[in-house]
C-alpha cells in the first residue's frame, strides 16, 4: 500500500495564504531593515505585522484552537512553516518563532489549568513574549544539560531561585521566564531538574546584557540573566518536581523540527534569488544558468532541499504517532542545520559579489542559518547520540541473540 505524502486541502490552503502574506507583507518590512528587527521597531513591529497575521487569517498554526490558533499537528505545520520562513520576520509575524512557539507546545502539554490562563493563553495570542532560561556560563549547562548548576531551595511559601543564564532567546521585553533549575543532586548527575514559571517583573530577575550574535532576526535578543534570590511559589513548578529534564524532551524534538522548518524557507528563498540571477546573467559566452559548475550548485541545492524535507517528514511523523522520535529529529536536525547552510551558502557564490551585499538578502541569511548547527544542539553532539544508539541497539541484539 502506497504512502500518502500529502496534506489535507485546508493546510495546503493555510500554506499558500502564508505564502501570499509573507511575500506581500512581510517581506518588504525585512528588507527595509536589512533582517534586523530591532531597527525594524522590535515588539512595536512585532505587533503590527501580528494583527497583519490575524487579518490575514495565518496567525499561530501551531497554538490550540481555544487560544486563537488553528491546532495542527507536527506534519501539517511543515508547509506552514516553510512558508513563514521565506522571510526572516514570517515566524514573529506569526507568532511561530523560537522560543515562544516552544514554550506554547511545552505549556500546552504540560502546564495546569491556571497555568495555561495566566502563561499559555497570553503568549498564544501574542499578548506576551517568553523566554526559555537553561543555557549557563561554564561549566553550567550548555550541550550537556546534566551540567545544570542553577539551583532552587524550599522556602517559606515556596521555591528560591539563584543562578546565572546566557545565550537566552527573548529575555528582553519577555512578559516571562521558564527557569530550568536543579532541586536535587549536583551539576553532573542526570535528573533532579526542575521548571519553574515566573513573571518576569519578578524580584530577582535581572536582564544584563544582549550578548552580541551573528543572527540580527530575533526578537528580544540572546541575553545574559541573572536570577538572584529569585522567591516563587508552589505553582509555579511547571510538571512535578525533578522531572524537568523529561519535560525539555517535550518541547526539544518538536523545536528542533519547528527550526528546521522556519530555516527551510530561508534557504529556499536564498535558493530562487540565485537561481533568478543566474538564469539571466550573462558571463563567458553564455547565461551562467548554463555553465555546469553553477549547474551542479543548482543541483545540488535542490538534493538538499527535497532531502531536508524528506528526513523533516518523517521525523514529524513519528511525534505525531506519539513516539519519542529522539533518533529522527537528531538525524533530521543535524542534516538539516549543515544542508541549509550549504543552500544558502552555494547561493552567495553563485551570485558573486552580489551576493555578499546588502542589495540581496544572500548575506544576512548566511549570517542568520550559520548558528544553527549549534543551537538546539551542536551537530557534534547529536552524532554523538545517533551514535551511542546504534552502538547500543548493536549490543542490546548481540545479547539478545546469545540468549536464545
């Protein structure tokens, strides 16, 4: 029995009226900013092309339906997401960019009642902005979260918070934080973590700085946090307590497939662009669209592209069966980080000194995918796991074979 690939017609409908805002809307706002969204007008922008979304009928695919949103699923946001993703400010505009689209699958997930009103509903409807605070200085948590130093004690009437974060997303202008901290054990064993909601005019919460990034798209920086003394009380533990850890895989392979799809139309858009210039640009007796070294670029671009999505496609697949899907979104995040790169990357060579410039938007992609091979996970990293698993399931088989 054949496979069916294809989407319901209503989100191939969502997707073209995406398609449609994004290029009529939204992308001449980033190209009058050169990427940047602080110059753009940071959240007063942010505002104005999120009503733009919502007149448009596109805004927040992802959230429940109850909080404004159209509800999908993992496999029916890749096309959406695509779509938004062809400009550098799509995703803000609707309200599907990291860490708040996230933050809105985790807390949808896992949060309480109360919890979803006063934290899910407001960042769903683009009310507010969040902020996801695990990454520390070393040797605290960065690719290796069992390094988690940030600790939180019992107090009176609840929990006190203190440690040190940097490299958090949103943190400026964010209405809150989820504060991953450690409630038992010592930095280097696995578990004991906790996540902790909290308002982000709370007592002890300090923004010190935006540390400086190749990446200008955005909103709110990547900032270093401090969290002195930090007093919350018993619900604001998001889950249970020393269960924090298996929360973050809740929100971590969706995000990482989410980015993958957000930097996929990026990498297509840089991809038309060059392929248009060389179409028509004449060089050495001929359209350079018909030189076999730009040929194989365009080529290869392509195999990246349809590659990409295929490992996307199953990789959601298995989150919508229910399923960990920890292989799959590693396999998929780590090819997609290195392919989209190489997309964009041939697409500035194609284009020559063009392509360096501001009068294309070749450059300021370039600079906006290159970090992604690190975030959500170095590649090293999850070759690392892929690794240890198939290692694993080698050995667990070998076992298994001498038993019988």
């Amino acid at each position: 029995m054949a496979i069916d690939l294809s989407h319901p017609a209503e989100i191939r409908e969502l997707a073209e009226r995406t398609r449609e805002f994004v290029r009529t809307t939204i992308l001449p706002i980033e190209d009058a900013h050169g990427g940047d969204i602080a110059a753009a007008g940071g959240d007063a922008n942010r505002v104005e092309m999120q009503q733009a979304a919502r007149d448009a009928g596109v805004f927040a695919p992802h959230a429940p339906v109850e909080y404004g949103g159209h509800g999908l699923g993992m496999s029916d946001r890749a096309p959406v997401f695509e779509e938004a993703g062809y400009s550098l400010f799509g995703p803000t505009a609707l309200n599907i960019a990291a860490p708040d689209e996230g933050n809105v699958h985790m807390l949808a997930h896992i949060a309480d009642p109360e919890q979803k009103q006063q934290f899910l509903e407001p960042l769903a409807r683009g009310d507010v902005r969040s902020a996801f605070a695990m990454t520390e200085p070393a040797p605290g948590a960065g690719s290796d979260p069992s390094a988690l130093a940030t600790r939180a004690v019992r107090a009176e009437g609840g929990w006190r918070i203190n440690g040190h974060k940097w490299f958090i997303t949103g943190a400026d202008g964010a209405g809150f934080f989820i504060i991953m901290a450690r409630t038992t054990g010592e930095p280097g064993e696995r578990g004991g973590a906790t996540m902790f909601l909290a308002p982000a005019d709370t007592p002890g919460i300090r923004v010190e700085r935006h540390i400086e990034t190749l990446d200008k798209s955005m909103i709110g920086g990547h900032c270093e946090v401090f969290f002195d003394d930090v007093l919350v009380p018993d619900s604001a533990v998001l889950g249970a307590v020393d269960r924090g850890f298996e929360y973050a895989q809740v929100r971590l392979g969706p995000a990482r497939m989410t980015h993958v799809m957000r930097w996929l139309g990026a990498a297509r858009r840089g991809h038309d662009v060059a392929v248009a210039h060389v179409a028509e640009r004449q060089g050495f007796g001929s359209r350079l669209g018909d030189l076999g070294m730009i040929q194989k670029m365009i080529a290869d671009n392509e195999i990246d592209i349809a590659a990409t999505r295929a490992l996307l496609t199953r990789a959601c697949w298995e989150l919508d069966r229910g399923e960990p899907a920890a292989n799959a979104t590693s396999i998929a995040k780590t090819f997609a980080a290195e392919a989209i790169f190489r997309i964009v990357d041939r697409s500035v060579q194609m284009c020559g000194g063009l392509g360096v410039s501001g009068d294309l938007p070749l450059a300021r992609l370039s600079r906006e995918v290159r970090p992604f091979r690190i975030y959500d996970g170095p590649s090293e990293v999850h070759r690392w796991a892929i690794a240890k698993r198939a290692v694993g399931a080698a050995r667990r088989a070998r076992r298994e074979a001498e038993s019988q």
